[in-house]
C-alpha cells in the first residue's frame, strides 16, 4: 500500500538533489499540478530552483522501453503499438473467431477484452477453473490469438511492454539513474506496480510518498435542488456571487457527470457570470475534452479528404457529403467565399439532387467559389495518380499533401484554440503514419475510414485560461487541487458510491479475490469514502448538491452527504445590484405592411400559413427565413410524388376527357399508353435512380394509375379542362400565385377542383376546411375566389394516389359519380349553409386573412398543436420562452 513508503513534502523536494531523483505522478494533470505548486513556493528571496524530473507513469514507462532498446538481452519486440493500434489487433482477432456470431458488437467486446487483458496482469487476477465462465474462455481464446498475432508480427502493446520493462528491472538488465522516486498522486498501488517499487528498492533506490499538503480546515454544507437543471443554475450563481465578492480568488464547480451535462454547464455559467467591463465573456475553465473530429478544423480536414477518396473510387459523389466539406470550410477563400460555398449547397438541396459528378462540382467551384476551385485543381492534379493502395507512411503524406494543395487550415489567422486544433491534428496525422506495422496495405477509403476514427477515438481539450478565475471539473480533475471554495454537485445515491462495473470477461469471484477495481460494491463503497475526503480538502468552504427529482423520477442524496445540514440558497446568492432594474419586455405583434408593388413568393402557402400561425408567414414570406432544407434522397417520398404528379399529367395531356379514356380502354391501347406515359415520366424524374430500383418505381406507378384511372371510368362524363396551370390573384398589396394540378368540366358546365395526394396520410379535410381560420386552402381558395360567375365550381377533389389504396375525400355540390366526397349536410360546421353561401364565407375569410398579412400582422398564436407540425422557422416562434406581459 501507498502508506508503506516514507512520506515527503513538497518543501523537502528542495532538499533532493534534482539530478538524483524522480518524481513519478499517476497522470499528466498531477505532474503539471505539482510543477504550477512549486514554482508558486518561489518569491523574491527564492527565485530559482531546480525542480527533480516530474513525469506521469505512462510516460515513464514509454522513457524505460526506449532505453530498453539499447540494451540487446531486453529482446525487444521491433515495434511498440498503441491503444488504436492494440484495439484495431483486438477487433480483427475477436472478428475472425467469432465469425458465425453475427450479431456480436466486435467493437465493444474488444474495448472489453483489452480491459481484461490488462486487468489480468496489473491486479495479477489468478482465475482458477472453478469459477471460469464461458465468457472468460472465449476471452482466453481471443488473447492467445492477439499475442500471437503480436508475435508474428514482432509487436507488442503497452501491457506487454510493461511487463517486459517489469522483468528487466527485476533481472538486473537496466540500471536506473536516481536514488530516490517520490510517488504523487496514487491512492492505492496495483500488485504489478507494487512488485516493479520492489524491484527498485532491490537496486538501492528509494521510494518514498509526496504528502497531499495541509488541509484546509473545511466546512460543509449541503443544498437541495429541484431539478439537475436548477442544480447547475444554483452553482453558477453561487459563483458569480463568490467571484464578485472576492475578485482574487480561486473557486471551482466539480460535476459528477460533467461530459453529460457540458452544454447545460456552458448555457448556466454564461447567463451567471456575464460579461466584464469591456463586454468580453467572464472566462472560466471547463475541463471536458471534446473528441477532435469534433472540432470545426479537423471535421473540414476530414471531409474534404473524404470527398477525395469518393471521387477517386467512383467519379461522383453525394452533396450531403460535399456539403459536409464546403460548409465546413478550412480551405482557400475560406471566409471570403463562405457564401458562395453555402449557396453551391443550398442549389442541390434545392433541386434535389442525388449526386453530383466531378465535372459538375469543378463547374458550380468556378461560378460560386474561384478561389477553392483553383486550389481544388492544383489538389487534383496531387490527387488523381495518387489514389492507389499504400501503407500508412505514404497515405499520412499524400493527406498533408492535398490538404495544403487546398488551402487548409485557411488563410484567416488561427485563435489560441485553432491553433492547438491544428497541432493537435497534425500529431494525429503522425500517429495514423505510426500504425503501419498494424495495418499494413490499404485503399484510399480505408486509410480516410481509419483517420476518421482515429479522430473519434482522441479527445483534446485547448490549454486552460490563465486568467479565469472559476474551474469547472470532473471527480477525477478536482483530485488534489486547491481553491478557496468548491460547489460539488449531482452527489445522488447512485453516484457516489457508483454502481459496480465487474469487467464481464472475467469471473466476479477473481475479481473479488483481487479486489480490482470497479468490481464490487465494497470497491465502490471505499473509492467513494476515500474520494469525498479528497473533496473536502480542496477548500475552505465545500458545498455538496442533489437534485430532488429528474423528470418523474426521485433521486435521493449520495450516504456520503445525507447527514450534512442543509443550507438556504437565499443565505449563498449575491446581493443585488443597487442600481438594477427589472428586464422588460415589449410584445412587437405587428411588422410594417405591405407595399403596393413588392412582389410576394409563395403562392397560397402565404395565406394558408397566415391562418395557422400569423408569426410563421411573416419570417417566411415577409422576411424570407426558412429552414434549409435537407439532402435528397433517392428514396424520398417527395420525389415519387413528383414521379405520380408527372405520369398523370401526361395522361390526361394526351387523353383530354372521359371519353377518350373510355376510347381507349375498350382498344386494348390502354396499357401502352401507360407504359409510354411512365417511361416518360421516369426519364424526367427518376434520373438518379438505379435500373432495379426505377423498375419496381415505374411498375408501383403503373398500378397507382390502373387503380385511379379504373375509378375516372365509373365518374359522370368529363372534360379535362387544365393540368397543372397557374392563376393569379391580386388583393390590394398582395399578389399571388397558384398551381393548380387539374380542373375537370363536368357534364353540366360546373368546374371540379382535383388535387392529388401520393402519400400516406389521411386526406380527409373535414377539420381543416371546418375551422375559423381554416388551412389547407388550395382548393377552397380556387373555388371561392378564382372561379368566376359563369364557371362555378361544383367538387372539391382530394384524390390519393397509393399502392395501397385509391380514393377521394371532399366536397361536392351534386352526385357527379365520385363515391368518398360529402355534401354539406354530412359536415356539422357548413349543415346551415347554401353552397354559395359557403363559398361567400370562404371568400370572405381568406381576404380577412390577406388583409391580415398585408397590415403586417405578426401574432405568435397557433390555434391547433398540429398546426406548426412542419413549420420551418421554429426558432423564431420561440416556444419554450417565458415572458410576462407588460402593459
């Protein structure tokens, strides 16, 4: 155990002579906290010192295998891989064993097994065959095939070069050049770490403990919150409330599950602390390592190498992935052509498209963005002869190759941020190039692919603000540290102690024997004592929080707190600013109204939205926002929509009336005209799609049409009179567009209204057409307003066309021999009404609506939930809100 050794303070550290001695820590962040507390010990008398090497153990032991090297008897392996290295091994071992288990996560079992593998040697876990489980023999069969593997390959991993550094010391075949190593940081000390001090206490050096310090004498209290979400606002007004009162301290917020709740911290500590005098953000320090494909820089690199492997293996590419890599930027012109990088993306959304060839992108560069196109042509002149397979030493060359080629990391000068990101990619592009021995040969996809992950799989976190003045941590990050006051927060029962997380390839009753960690609630139980006495030594003053309740669900507080008493938040919050006033808010329901002459996009969709929510047609249609919409997919519904839409056109542009149907069908040249209309329509609509796919499509669409047109024979006698035909209507200031999909004549000269439906949804427009401010407005706004005297409409027609089923819903002035549509008596709203007098309400209703978006009214009201189901401009509605109304 740790307390075994002979303990020294940080004071007696200057009595060591620094040539002589080796201060070896649990972690980097130990190493830099030691290093930042002797250089704080310095002062006017004492303004130098020679500081003993400080180095994690890690570290040390990848320093020990290098000298290792030198030495012949050592036998060591030619090379050493790392964690990525020894996973990818992992997973090609425990995938080619379990081939027939297709339902195996390789992945996660091979982050188990190297888990296990490790356990195994550091606790020196014996498992004897009593207590071996089917789960262990697997794993047994999977390490002896990635050692051998290892060994034919002549590699080895960390855990078997620290045993072979284990026996080196052990056998006398390196002689260590200090006297003294001073342990930092290790609460508990694993058998083979105990075993390796051993050996080192046999070559005359000793080991001795560095002293955690003098602690502060603290006071603890505990505080209830409602919720997680007010735990978090609590801490950061606490504080706020501590840094305004004393300027010159040092304090911290320690979060039990801090990567969970790292954008909740963000949102609370900026609202808290504010801004400072010159309007900058109060700077604080979170310390949450995000993964480096995360951030902006190295997801640009990232996709722009992605797109150069899709277009080297098959000429085109898809525009989400493009998009991916243009709205990224990291590129020549990077922020002066950002627009036009933007627009390139907003044009294929746009028209829908599916993919986009080489040709095609160089020609949209050179319209939208000169600069990238010029850069993207010297990339591809680098690019196009060197796409062949290579191991990872070239691959790591050819990537730095083309990215320079075009433009990355930008030419905007880089942040303190970004240029640790750029740093930090460029080592990750190094540490690619060193898992060649691992992976040996690959293709451009694969090394992209194995990048990628690579940048998944490391976290990075930019250096920590000198000037911040609040930390925001994890347990572990708080270890040690020193502050004037901590707030400790989400301490429930479940938390501290945490429940047990037993390795599931090795037998619990090893890991019991072993007492390894994570295994046991015992283990549990006294990492948590011995983590809450950690806590209390940070500082002076230690508040410990829970939350009360986490959606439906109650929490309870952590054993380890339940007995503190209980502070008022009110006693902890800062004094109120003497000068402060009441934030006030003014309700703007109403923008300026619309000019005689301003042209308005949107056609009946301005007043339709008008009627669902007067807010949403003001951003759309008034100040042009939209949510932009997303990539096409070959599969997507609207485009066999548009597929439909199109083949019945045709249909009806060659057949013109009932009669020419009933023609037709009784010739047999029917299904012909069917098959041409169709074939028609899918070399217009269909162009992205595959010869199997377009076949089952054109095929669905044949029976949708057999299935519709069978139902146009049992009608009254038509005439087709417009397909797909726009109309104009004007309304003082407003000026709008309609397309209609078709209008029939019926036998006695009234006009039926058809719009067809090709999806799956119920058509019924009862609760729309019903309504006050009714929605769904194509079809009443044509008959109720387009329609003259002398052509009055008699049915409004919703037909959907499905594979599943053909039918219509509607209205209807007459029996016209369309079987599904209502007469007004069956609707309880229009029982009362003439259908004249319906369409007069109507009228009147949709010019109340324009008159309402003409004036420029802008009221967020919905009348219905479902109203704002597919409203693209949410954020401006601004649901979640909470306001008081000041008058």
């Amino acid at each position: 155990m740790i307390d075994t050794f002979a303990s020294v303070s940080l004071d007696d550290l200057a009595g060591l002579n620094p040539d002589d001695a080796l201060i070896l820590t649990v972690n980097n962040r130990h190493a830099r906290r030691i290093l930042a507390e002797l250089s704080a010990s310095l002062s006017d008398t004492r303004r130098v010192m020679a500081v003993p090497d400080i180095v994690p153990l890690s570290g040390w032991l990848a320093r020990i295998a290098d000298q290792l090297s030198f030495v012949p008897e050592a036998q060591l392996a030619s090379h050493t891989v790392d964690a990525f290295g020894s996973q990818f091994l992992w997973q090609r071992v425990i995938a080619d064993a379990e081939s027939d288990h297709v339902l195996l996560d390789v992945s996660q079992a091979a982050r188990l097994a190297a888990q296990a593998d490790q356990l195994l040697d550091e606790w020196r876990i014996n498992v004897i065959p009593e207590v071996e489980t089917t789960d262990y023999q697997r794993f047994m069969v999977w390490r002896r095939d990635y050692r051998m593997m290892l060994a034919e390959m002549d590699l080895e991993d960390s855990n078997l070069a620290y045993e072979r550094i284990h026996s080196a010391i052990r056998d006398g075949l390196l002689v260590l050049p200090f006297a003294n190593l001073v342990l930092a940081g290790f609460n508990e000390i694993s058998p083979r770490l105990s075993s390796l001090l051993d050996a080192l206490q046999e070559q005359g050096i000793e080991v001795l403990s560095l002293e955690a310090g003098a602690r502060a004498e603290s006071h603890a209290r505990r505080v209830i919150a409602p919720d997680p979400d007010a735990e978090w606002r609590m801490a950061a007004q606490w504080a706020a409330g501590k840094l305004q009162q004393h300027p010159e301290g040092r304090f911290a917020i320690v979060a039990a599950r801090l990567e969970a709740d790292v954008v909740l911290a963000h949102r609370s500590l900026r609202a808290a602390l504010g801004t400072d005098a010159q309007g900058r953000q109060v700077p604080y320090n979170i310390a949450v390592a995000r993964p480096l494909s995360e951030w902006p820089l190295v997801r640009a690199a990232l996709a722009w190498l992605r797109i150069l492997a899709l277009f080297a293996q098959r000429k085109y590419c898809a525009p989400a992935d493009l998009g991916q890599a243009l709205l990224a930027g990291g590129c020549a012109g990077g922020i002066p052509e950002a627009s036009g990088r933007a627009a390139i993306d907003a044009l294929w959304r746009k028209q829908a498209k599916v993919t986009v060839s080489l040709a095609e992108f160089r020609g949209l560069l050179e319209q939208h963005a000169p600069r990238l196109a010029v850069a993207w042509g010297h990339c591809e002149q680098a690019w196009s002869p060197e796409s062949g397979t290579a191991d990872m030493h070239i691959w790591t060359t050819r990537f730095r190759s083309w990215l320079q080629a075009l433009g990355f990391p930008g030419q905007a000068g880089l942040d303190s941020h970004a240029y640790q990101v750029v740093e930090a990619f460029d080592g990750l592009v190094d540490r690619l190039a060193r898992q060649a021995p691992v992976v040996g040969v690959v293709g451009f996809s694969a090394a992209v692919g194995m990048l990628s992950r690579l940048a998944r799989e490391t976290p990075f976190q930019p250096q920590r603000d000198p000037s911040a003045k609040l930390d925001v941590l994890g347990f572990l990050e708080s270890e040690g540290g020193r502050w004037d006051g901590i707030w400790v927060l989400g301490l429930t029962d479940d938390v501290l102690p945490a429940v047990p997380k037993p390795n599931p390839f090795i037998p619990l009753a090893a890991l019991r024997q072993a007492n390894a960690p994570r295994a046991t609630p015992e283990r549990e139980l006294n990492w948590a004592r011995s983590m809450y006495d950690a806590l209390l030594a940070c500082a002076p003053e230690v508040l410990l929080s829970h939350a009360q309740h986490q959606g439906e669900t109650e929490l309870r507080p952590s054993p380890c707190i339940s007995a503190l008493s209980v502070v008022d938040m009110s006693v902890l919050a800062p004094a109120p600013e003497p000068d402060g006033c009441e934030l006030e808010y003014v309700f703007d329901e109403r923008g300026p109204a619309l000019q005689a002459g301003v042209k308005t996009r949107g056609g009946i969709g301005v007043i339709d939205t008008q009627a669902r929510n007067p807010l949403w047609a003001f951003v759309k249609y008034r100040l042009g926002a939209s949510q932009l919409v997303d990539y096409a997919d070959i599969s997507d519904q609207n485009a066999r929509g548009i597929f439909l839409h199109k083949a019945i056109e045709l249909v009806w542009r060659l057949l013109h009336d009932q009669q020419g149907l009933r023609d037709l069908e009784s010739s047999g040249g029917l299904e012909g005209l069917l098959e041409q209309v169709v074939e028609q329509a899918a070399d217009e609509c269909l162009q992205d799609y595959g010869g199997v796919l377009r076949s089952l499509e054109t095929a669905r669409a044949k029976k949708v049409l057999q299935d519709w047109l069978a139902l146009e024979l049992t009608r009254e006698a038509f005439r087709v009179r417009d397909v797909e035909q726009e109309y104009q209507w004007s309304h003082g200031p407003l000026d709008l567009k309609l397309r209609l999909d078709r209008i029939d004549e019926l036998h006695d000269g009234r006009l039926a209204v058809i719009d067809y439906k090709a999806g799956d949804s119920d058509i019924d427009p009862r609760s729309d057409w019903m309504r006050t401010r009714p929605v769904g407005l194509q079809l009443p706004f044509y008959a109720a307003v387009l329609a003259g005297e002398d052509q009055a409409v008699a049915a409004l027609v919703l037909a959907r066309l499905h594979a599943r089923e053909t039918k219509v819903k509607g209205l209807v002035d007459g029996d016209y021999g369309l079987d599904g549509l209502s007469t007004l008596q069956a609707w309880p709203a229009f029982a009362g009404y003439s259908w004249n007098g319906l369409m007069a309400e109507w009228r009147r209703t949709i010019e109340s609506l324009a008159d309402e978006y003409a004036a420029g009214a802008a009221r967020n009201e919905t009348w219905r939930a479902d109203d704002i189901k597919y409203c693209d401009v949410l954020p401006f509605l601004r649901l979640t809100e909470e306001y008081q109304r000041v008058d």
